[in-house]
C-alpha cells in the first residue's frame, strides 16, 4: 500500500469516528465529557429570542464551542461548515431574513435529518414565505465536489467543527474561494497550547471531544496567511474545561481553549500592523449595536467617536460588508510606521480545574 493510500485510509477512518460520534454515540449536549463542543460565551440580548424561537430538537443536538454571530447580516449569502443539526443555520437565517439564504453542510446523516425536518417549521415560525435554508451532504474538506459556486457567500461560519477535519489546509482553501471578494470566515474552535501527540490524536473519544484534532495558535496563524487570509482576528476565547476524569488523566498537562476568529477575503492586508494616520468612525446603523460595536480584541467602536486603525482595518471596514457602517478618515499616502495600538493574535491559555460535573452549557 502506498503512503498516499495509507494517509487516505486513515483520514476515512477518521471521518467514519466523527460521523458515529456525533450521529450515534452522542444524542445531546448533556452526553459531552468536556466543554470543548459547547458554547459558554455570553449571548447578546437580541439573540436570546431568536434562539428561543428555534426547536427543542436542534437546540439539543448543538454541539458549538462559541457564538459565530457577527453584525451586519441582513440580505447576506451565508455558508455553514459543519452546521450539524442546524442549530447556527437557523438563527442565522432569522438575521439574514427572507431576502437572505443559509446553506448548512455537513457530513452526518443523522444530523441533516434533523436539520431538514424542521425547514418547514423555522419557516413558519419567522414568517418567511419560503424557507431561505438548505443543507447539504458532503465533508468540508472536499467542497471543491459540491455545486457550492466560487465566490458566491459574503459570510462562512463554523462552530467548533474545523479541529474535528483530518485536511483542515483544505477546509481554509475551500472557503477562501467560495468567498466574493470582501467576504469573511467567521469561526469559533477548539485551540491547544502545544502540538497534539500522536498518541492522542487517534483516540476516538478525544477526536469526537474536539481536543485530539485542535490546533496550535501559532500553527493555524501559519496556516491562515498561506491560505491567503493574511490578517486574521482573535474575537474572544475561553477556557475548557475537562470533566471527564479519565479524558483529564489522557491529555495531562496540556490546555484548551476555544477562540473565535475573523478571517477576511481582502488583497493587500499586510502581514504586520501597519500605521497610516488613518481613524474609522462607526455611524451606529447596525441595529442590534446602536451604541458601540466591538469588532474583535483589539477594536472597539463607541459610536460617532473617532478610533485609529491600522492600514489593515482600515482595508477589512472599507472593503467588506461593514462599508456602510463606517465613515474611514486619512489614506495611505503617508506612513507612520508600525501601528501602536494593542495587538492580539493568539490565545491565552489559562489552567482551569479537570474532573468533576461541570455542566457544558
């Protein structure tokens, strides 16, 4: 057997493991072992009615690690990778509204059939005239064999899913080209504070726990920019916890957290932070922020207030969806050197204490 046919058969097997786990082993969120797959971030008020409205069924069966909900959604083609049983479709598709679409994709047949029984019903609950959702069967990391359409979605998310992707190089290349040009990746996952061991990155248990496929910070930045995202954004992160005891005794020392990061569809960002003397002010038009947006770690955006910006944010405010919701002041005629203000790309990883009940969400 060649070693292309030995890596493919483990990559199957792999993916045969996540489709049991999540299609048989797990029947909710309450059977998870850790709070990797499990969002634990605060939830903003104008979305806890939007994710009351979704069904008890798909809600049970959400297995997120962070809150893939950025601004500005209405009318927007948005892509879900590994939308599971459709938890991130649905209340997506409630802020992207009947002149929006959601297309969720995931490999699990179990999963999808929950997703697609209840098209109908968020249909009905939103008032649309038709549902504005579609699923579709296939693995993220071979997009490239969909009838997905290059450059058609201004929005990507994926919640906790990319650790669980033997190929996650080609999860990140597939995404960059089914963006239109200023479209974002907006995902939440599972991150580690050093390499996964061999050892433990074929146990099935700590596959399906999202731990034994998380990557290293510095490894996915690297990643990232030779993908062509070459500014990503850390938005929040948290601690996980392990409750499982024997998982707890398995990994040992080792870490996790899960982080949220901005990946932006836009030529020219520059691999440093670079100052021009340019400021953004946000205009408050995004009804759910009407006093201030925070965009990530290092920006936040009182209204009507001058804020200085990177070259970089600069390009991702004026270029992206968020053009209309910001007046950018200065060009980059004349440069300042390297920008002063607070830079946050990686993760902090913080000890939290292993074993015991804790209550993933």
């Amino acid at each position: 057997m060649t070693k292309e046919a030995t890596t493919d058969s483990v990559a199957d097997e792999t993916h045969l493991e996540v489709q049991r786990y999540y299609g048989e082993t797990l029947a909710s969120s309450d059977d998870l072992k850790t709070t990797a797959c499990c969002t634990v971030a605060g939830v903003p008020e104008f979305a806890k009615q939007f994710l009351a409205e979704i069904h008890a069924e798909v809600t049970q069966r959400y297995y997120g690690c962070g809150l893939v909900l950025p601004e500005a959604l209405e009318g927007m083609s948005i892509l879900d990778l590994g939308c599971g049983a459709g938890r991130d479709v649905y209340l997506l598709s409630r802020l992207a509204g009947a002149a929006g679409r959601v297309v969720g994709v995931d490999m699990t047949p179990a999963q999808l059939a929950v997703a697609h029984e209840y098209q109908d019903y968020h249909a009905r609950a939103y008032g649309y005239p038709e549902s504005n959702v579609d699923f579709v069967e296939a693995n993220i990391e071979q997009l490239d064999q969909t009838a997905l359409e290059p450059g058609s979605f201004d929005l990507i998310v994926s919640n906790c899913v990319i650790n669980l992707a033997v190929d996650k190089a080609a999860v990140l290349a597939s995404a960059k080209q089914l963006l239109r040009p200023g479209g974002e990746m907006y995902f939440a996952d599972i991150y580690a504070d050093r390499r996964i061991p061999a050892a433990l990155r074929d146990d099935p248990v700590l596959y399906g726990e999202c731990l034994a496929g998380s990557m290293y910070p510095p490894d996915f930045l690297e990643l990232a920019r030779a993908s062509g995202f070459a500014n990503p954004r850390l938005v929040e992160q948290s601690p996980v916890d392990i409750t499982d005891e024997a998982i707890s005794e398995r990994v040992g020392a080792m870490q996790f957290c899960s982080a949220t990061y901005r990946l932006f569809n836009i030529d020219g960002l520059e691999s440093s932070e670079e100052d021009y003397g340019q400021k953004a002010v946000y205009l408050g038009s995004i009804a759910e922020y009407p006093v201030q947006l925070v965009f990530d770690q290092q920006y936040t955006f009182p209204v009507n207030s001058e804020v200085a910006v990177s070259g970089n944010m600069a390009a991702i405010l004026s270029q992206s969806r968020l053009a209309d919701s910001f007046r950018l002041i200065g060009d980059k005629s004349r440069h300042y050197g390297t920008f002063s203000g607070s830079l946050t790309y990686l993760p902090e990883f913080t000890e939290v204490s292993k074993g015991g009940n804790v209550s993933c969400c």
